[in-house]
C-alpha cells in the first residue's frame, strides 16, 4: 500500500487530538496522486476533503487496504512497515506543538527518497512533496 501523511520539521502529525495544519493545494495534489487508484482515510480525515467522491471512508481504512491503495493517514497510527511500498510525505516546513509524531524510521526499513518537489500552498508559502519506495 501507499500511505500519505502530513508532518512539520519535527515529524509531528497531531496536537491535542487535531491536524496541525490542513491545505486546499495540498488535497488538490493528493487526489491527483490517487486518481487512478482507491484512496482511504478515516471520518475525520474525510471532513477536509468535502465532497470529493473518491474516497472510501471507513475507521478501519487500514485493514480495508490492498496492495495499489493509498491511505491518507493523519492520527500516526501506521501499518506494519513490511505492507507498506512507498510514503509520500506532504511536509509543512514548520514546527508546530505535537503530541503525535510520524514513527517510521524510512531508512531504516528500507525506504529511499526518489523524489522530491517544493510547491506553494493555500495556506503555507513552502510544503515539500517527498516520495519514499521501497528498495
């Protein structure tokens, strides 16, 4: 599966049970990402995307994963590594408070970054766009 995740320079996801940051250019690049495949993510994470149709929305999204799909996950809570095959990492190139982080050493199970791009945001003059495969 493809996971999808948002993170600030310190890794942090999440503060006080909330996003620590939602962008209109940001959604608008991860359905573009997902177009030809199913995308998934919680009620929650569902809220931002209005009424975009191509989402499946289930809490348990990550179970309901095959192997072509992407999950858009906010909350930190990750499959096991070995199901995963590439991270795209939407970074806010901010610090903001957290209280949940992004856990997953890339490096250290076996992820290379194999692109990068830098694009200006609805709400955020930089986000960085990184792209994780599996080696």
């Amino acid at each position: 599966m493809h996971i999808i995740v948002c993170i600030d320079e310190t890794k942090g996801m999440m503060f006080n049970n909330r996003r620590q940051s939602q962008d209109g250019v940001l959604r608008e690049k991860v359905i573009e990402l997902c177009k030809d495949s199913r995308l998934l993510m919680n009620e929650y994470s569902a809220r931002q995307f209005g009424d975009y149709s191509g989402i499946t929305v289930s809490n348990d999204y990550l179970s309901l994963a095959d192997a072509n799909d992407y999950c858009f996950i906010e909350d930190g809570i990750l499959p096991p590594s070995e199901k995963i095959e590439n991270v795209i990492v939407f970074n806010w190139n901010r610090r903001y408070p957290s209280d949940v982080t992004f856990d997953l050493d890339l490096k250290q199970n076996g992820f290379k970054c194999t692109q990068t791009q830098e694009f200006a945001g609805s709400s955020h003059e930089k986000i960085t766009l990184e792209i994780y495969k599996r080696c």
